[in-house]
C-alpha cells in the first residue's frame, strides 16, 4: 500500500499508517517510525553480515534515505514548533538527529563489507555485534516507556563493551574485522550518547 508504513510491531498486532503526507500531527508516528526501521533491520543487517549475505545493500540505502528524510522533517518541526516544548525541544533535536547517525553506522558497516566475498570473524566480535541492537531496544524502552533507569542501563553496558569488549578485540584483530569494530564501537557511542539526552527530559524519570 504506497504511502503506508508498520511503525510498531507487538505480540500479536502491528500499527500501519499513512505517512505519505507528514503533518505536525503525525511528528511522533514519524519518530516511532525510525525507532522502529533501526529496530527492525540492524538486526538484519548484522544477520547479513555473519552469513556474508552482502545482496541487500540497495535495500539498506534506501532505508537510510528514507530516515534522512524523516529525521529532517522531524528535526524542522521540531525547531518551527518547539516540540514538545521549549525546555526540551533543542534535546529532542539531538536525539532525533543521532538516530539518524545510528542507521547510518549500520548502513556504511555493511556498504564497507559488501564488496567481499567472504568475511571471517572471531567469536569476540561476532558476540560484540550481535548484542548491538538489544543496546538500541534499551533506548527505545526507555524513551516509550519514559524510564531513565533502563536509560542507565545503557551507559553500564556501554563501558562493557567499549573497555573490555572493543578494546580487547582491537587489540588482536585486523583487515575486515577493525572496519566492523570501528563501527561498532561508533554505534555503542551514539546510542549511550543518545541516552544522555533523555536524563534532560523532563516527562522522564527514574524508576
């Protein structure tokens, strides 16, 4: 159905609606469409990527193209409208602004690998990887659910990763797998960036 976009997924039900036409009133089915597309294929793309599956790079541009657009249009009714007020309207830029550059650290991981034929990884990188998109499930829980202790979280898995984890990888690693752990170490940094943003909220809170 052109023009028509699943912008939540739960157990049993999906929510499609028509974003063909974006208005102010459809400002947060718009973002709960780019939560939901990073949500939905950074998995894949890492699935793509430890099955040296690299046909599906047209696909992922143009779902980059597609949250640069987004995000634009979200990021101009933000600054016209002060969305949702002036308090928190220059964070919620911020954050709409690094989900952008989230998907775009997936998109060049994978458009950087695609011209192989074979990629071979340790377990320590294949494990560093898959556990990215549960890091973005915090972010997302936390901003929908309005609950900065999962937003926690995320900056105490974020040392895990980056010190112990990357660090340690780096260290022994090289070729195609430095490309991946540079860029999931860049993905780990947005999203706890990300989630800093969401302490300055003020319809957050600790639970």
């Amino acid at each position: 159905l052109l023009g028509f976009e699943v912008v939540k997924i739960e157990d049993n039900k999906c929510i499609i609606e028509n974003i063909a036409e974006p208005s102010e009133n459809k400002f947060s089915t718009i973002l709960r469409k780019i939560f939901f597309t990073i949500q939905d294929e950074s998995p894949q793309i890492i699935s793509d990527i430890l099955n040296n599956k690299f046909n599906n790079l047209r696909k992922y541009q143009e779902s980059k193209d597609l949250i640069d657009t987004y995000t634009n249009f979200c990021r101009r009714l933000i600054i016209k409208n002060k969305i949702p007020d002036s308090k928190n309207s220059y964070l919620l830029l911020i954050l709409v602004s690094r989900l952008s550059l989230i998907y775009h650290a997936y998109f060049y991981m994978y458009k950087s690998l695609s011209s192989q034929k074979s990629i071979i990884l340790s377990n320590k990188t294949i494990n560093i990887i898959s556990d990215l998109p549960n890091l973005f499930n915090l972010l997302s829980d936390s901003f929908y659910k309005k609950d900065l202790t999962i937003a926690n979280e995320i900056s105490i898995s974020k040392d895990k990763i980056i010190y112990s984890s990357i660090y340690n990888a780096l260290r022994v690693s090289k070729g195609n797998e430095n490309i991946i752990l540079y860029h999931a170490g860049e993905i780990v940094r947005l999203i706890h960036l990300s989630s800093i943003s969401l302490f300055g909220l003020t319809d957050l809170e600790l639970k």
